[in-house]
C-alpha cells in the first residue's frame, strides 16, 4: 500500500544510520544507499521545519549493559572499534535535530524519546534505518502502541537478512501503519506544507 497521507506534526525518525551498520552487507539496498535516502528526507523534514530525531544504538564493550535474558544468538564478543556507533557525518551535526541513544532494539525503550515527540507536538512519524527487522520494526511496534501514526520508508531501511526485510515489509509493517518509498514521503511533506499555507 502507497502512503496517503502525513499529519501536520510529523517526525523523521532514523534508526541506528550509524558507521557500524551502514558498513555492514546489508540488504536489498547497501548501506550507502540508506544513506543518502535517508539525507534526502532528513533534508526534507529540515526544510519544512519538522522534527528530526536521530537514534544511535550504542553498548559497553563488556556487555555489561545489553539487555538481560537467555537467547539462542551469541553477543557480540571483545570490544567494539572506535566510532562504531556514530552517526554517519552525512547526518550528523544539524543542531535542531534531536539525537536519542538506546540500548536496546526499540527507540522507545528506556529512551526518551516519546517525550521528545510528545514535547513538539508531534503525531506522526516517518521511519527509515536500519536494520529493518530489528530496531526499525521494533520501533515502529513501540509507535503504534504508543499512539503515533507511522509511515515507514522502505527504501530508505535495509537488513543483515533478506527473508527478515521481507517478512517486516510484507506482513508486518502493514498492520503498524502506511509504507512508501522516499520520493513519495518527500511529495507528500511537500503538499502538506502548502496545504498550512
């Protein structure tokens, strides 16, 4: 389904567009292609004057502070390089953006990220990032059960794992909102900005 709509008070929200991801072999779109989609609605959502929050997944090296509970996926072993878990200079360093650190999958998690949105009146918003299956769908689950509408930019996302993107896109994202693509989003900011004019 094609994005009808955006609220007024829409949000960009980028997951984890960060050094570490994006040089990751993610698919169906690199890492560099998120990228500069993602710079395309972000410069989009500036110029409307409309929020952007940039969220960065980040963890001690000694996993001390990752989430508790047994799983079947070993952690990330040893320490992490430096700068793996800085927002990719094409994004960073607009000083109006908003940028929330997580520690776990979903933004909204131990995060204060609602009340960012909240404080600014927002209603909608937009994701984009990576990885899609992961911190994107969890964040889009958190949004929905938090009330925000969500429209979701496919090719502005990717993943480690092509049957996981495929699997959020088709069957999940569908019942947490509208999907489009960034050039469709970009239109529809655009028309809503005229339409408060």
């Amino acid at each position: 389904m094609t994005v009808t709509a955006l609220d007024s008070s829409t949000a960009l929200v980028v997951i984890d567009v960060q050094n570490a991801l994006v040089a990751a072999p993610t698919v169906p779109h690199s890492g560099p292609e998120v990228v500069a989609r993602t710079v395309e609605l972000a410069r989009a959502f500036r110029e409307h004057h409309a929020p952007v929050v940039l969220v960065r997944v980040t963890a001690r090296g000694d996993g001390s502070d990752a989430p508790p509970g047994r799983n079947e996926i070993p952690r990330h072993p040893g320490s992490l390089p430096a700068g793996w878990d800085d927002i990719v200079d094409e994004l960073s360093g607009h000083p109006d953006d908003v940028t929330v650190t997580k520690r776990a999958w979903s933004a909204f998690h131990g995060t204060d990220l609602d009340l960012q949105l909240r404080r600014r009146g927002v209603t909608h918003i937009v994701l984009a990032g990576l990885t899609t299956s992961v911190g994107v769908e969890s964040t889009a689950r958190a949004a929905y059960e938090h009330g925000y509408h969500v429209t979701l930019a496919t090719d502005a996302m990717s993943d480690l794992d092509m049957d996981a993107h495929r699997n959020s896109v088709e069957r999940i994202f569908p019942r947490l909102g509208e999907s489009g693509t960034t050039a469709e989003i970009v239109a529809l900011l655009a028309e809503s900005a005229r339409a408060r004019v």
